[in-house]
C-alpha cells in the first residue's frame, strides 16, 4: 500500500474525519485516477485538477466541449530555436521591463 | 516556510511575439480588450513564477509538477515547458480565442543547483499554425 499525503483546508478536513480510512483510501484513489485519466499526457493531474477547480462550469460552459488545445507545432519549434539563439547572444531581457514596456505600449490612445 | 518567485525574464524574440501580440489585440477588439490583456499576461506569468517556485521547493527532485512539452524539449535537447494564457475574461469551452501559450525554461542563474528564473522563450497564439498548413498566414 503506497501512502501519499496532502494538505486539506480545515473544512475539507473536518468533512474527510467522517469517513473510515478505507473510505478515505477509496476516495483519494478514485479522484487521483479520474484527475490522471483525464489529463492525456500531456499535463499533470496536479495541473488540469488545479485549473478544472479555479474554472467551475457556468451556464455557458458546455462541459461535453473538449476545451481547446492544439500540439507544438513547427512555428512554434522554429521560435523557440530563434530564442535560444537569443539567449546565446545574451539578448535576455527582465520581465519588469518588458511588462513597463507593454504597459506603456498598450495605454489608451 | 517563504518562497520567492522565481526571476521572470524574457528572450527578446519573444518580447517582441508579446509586443506584437497586444497590437493584433488591440487592432482585433480595441484599447481596453489591449490594456486587459496586458494585464492578464503579467498576472498569469506572476502567479507561475510563484506557483512554479513552490513546486520546485516542494519536490525533492528540485522539478516543477508540470512534465516538460515533449516536442519542443526533444528538439532542442532540453526542458521547455509550455504554460496556457487566457486572457478573455471568459472563454467558451473548445474554442482558442483568448488563448495564448508561453513558452518557457527554468535556468539556474545563479548556480545553486536549483532552478531560479522562469526565462520565456516564445509568445504564441493557441491557433497559430504553420504557414501553408491551412491556406493562410499564423492568426
């Protein structure tokens, strides 16, 4: 039997107090399992679960819509390689300035 | 325990992918859709240097939770994350308007054997595709 343990907000505590270990045990199991098998590979549970939990559906949400998503493509590969040319060129900039950049780019006009 | 983000930096191509992603927003839906999604981006990349952080100080590897995108990783020989961007302030299931990917390496500035900066490499939207691959120009 593998043991993992995980912080819980008090209520969530409180409410799992009720329950036997066994049930606890078969719980977690069942949410990990379900959290990995909607992930794909290409995402950790940690991450989807994390994002599902701060985007609850609403009424527009239709949640039989797979939400978009799309491979890294050659474009995408070809920018990275640009980038780390950049790096070895030292063309690295702080994200401060960049943002005080944007900032100012983008101000009303 | 305090954990401190991690350094956010970028490549200068992939500043001027973000510049000129907040043209194309500003031209596509106007000065506020572009000064909020300005705002967004800088939040999003914020909350992921902390999270990004934690994870790394929480994991004994020393590795964020997140796998590394295998393409980008297996063709330049190293880690390269990919970190989804919603700037819409809501966005229907399915669909990649307001969706923005970064990508991103965790490099170890300052030698300690424990990645300290969240350095972007690249600011693309989710729909870009090659050129020729869809009879049109990257959206």
């Amino acid at each position: 039997m593998n043991t993992l343990t995980i912080e819980l907000p008090d209520e969530a505590y409180h409410a799992a107090l009720s329950f036997t270990p066994q049930e606890r045990g078969n719980l977690a199991a069942v949410m990990f399992t379900t959290a990995h098998s909607l992930v794909g590979g290409k995402e950790s549970a940690f991450a989807r679960t994390k994002g599902q939990a701060e985007h609850e559906p609403d009424d527009e949400d239709d949640v039989s819509i797979p939400d978009y998503d799309r491979e890294t493509n050659e474009d995408d590969l070809a920018a990275i390689g640009r980038s780390l040319q950049a790096e070895a060129e030292g063309r690295i900039i702080s994200g401060d300035v960049v943002f005080a950049r944007l900032r100012e780019q983008l101000k009303k006009r | 325990m305090i954990i401190t983000p991690l350094f956010l930096d970028f490549l200068q191509p992939a500043e001027a992918e973000l510049s000129a992603a907040g043209e194309y927003v500003r031209y596509d839906k106007g000065d506020d859709a572009a000064e909020m999604f300005g705002e967004r981006v800088e939040q999003a990349l914020a909350e992921a240097a902390t999270q990004i952080a934690k994870e790394i100080a929480d994991n004994e590897t020393g590795k964020p939770f997140d796998a590394p995108d295998e393409a980008a990783s297996i063709k330049w020989a190293q880690p390269m994350y990919r970190l989804r961007v919603e700037t819409a302030t809501k966005r229907k299931r399915g669909s990649s308007a307001g969706l923005w990917y970064a990508y991103y390496s965790l490099r170890d500035n300052s030698d300690t054997g424990k990645p300290d900066t969240l350095r972007i490499h690249a600011f693309r939207h989710s729909a870009a595709r090659p050129i020729g691959t869809d009879g049109g120009a990257s959206e």
